[in-house]
C-alpha cells in the first residue's frame, strides 16, 4: 500500500498517534491485505510499534476459514 494512501487513511480515520488494533483492521480491511501486513506497514511508516506487531500475533486465528477470492468462506461448501 502507497505511503501517502495510507496516511490519508489514518488522517480520514483521525489517527493522530500510534495506531491500534482497532485500526489496523481498518487499514487492513480498506486495502484488503492482512492484519501482519497492515502492521507491518504501519510499523515502517513509524504510526505503530513492533510491540503492535506481537499483539497480533498473539490474537486466537480460526483456522481454516478465510475469504476467497470468490467471496465464499474457505472451507464452507458452495452451491454448484
């Protein structure tokens, strides 16, 4: 994600410090990457620290679920 795109998001969010949870997943559902990734983006814009980076590390995931490409859960029988 472009640095300027992302500090205009944090700056329509009214982000003023270090992001938190709540706003990574923000930026990572408005650029439609993943939580590591939206922190570790934030982290080298300086806007979260690496402590940030460890907390999501330690959040319970749901294995096996996820989005597709197609919108449909991974692991949820399609009709078809």
């Amino acid at each position: 994600m472009p640095k300027a795109d992302l500090l205009g998001a944090l700056a329509q969010a009214r982000v003023t410090g270090n992001a938190d949870l709540a706003v990574a997943r923000k930026i990572a559902n408005q650029f439609r990457v993943s939580m590591r990734a939206a922190v570790l983006r934030l982290v080298d814009v300086e806007r979260a620290t690496w402590s940030l980076f460890h907390a999501i590390r330690r959040l319970p995931t749901a294995s096996g679920l996820g989005a597709s490409r197609q919108g449909s859960l991974v692991g949820q029988a399609t009709a078809g």
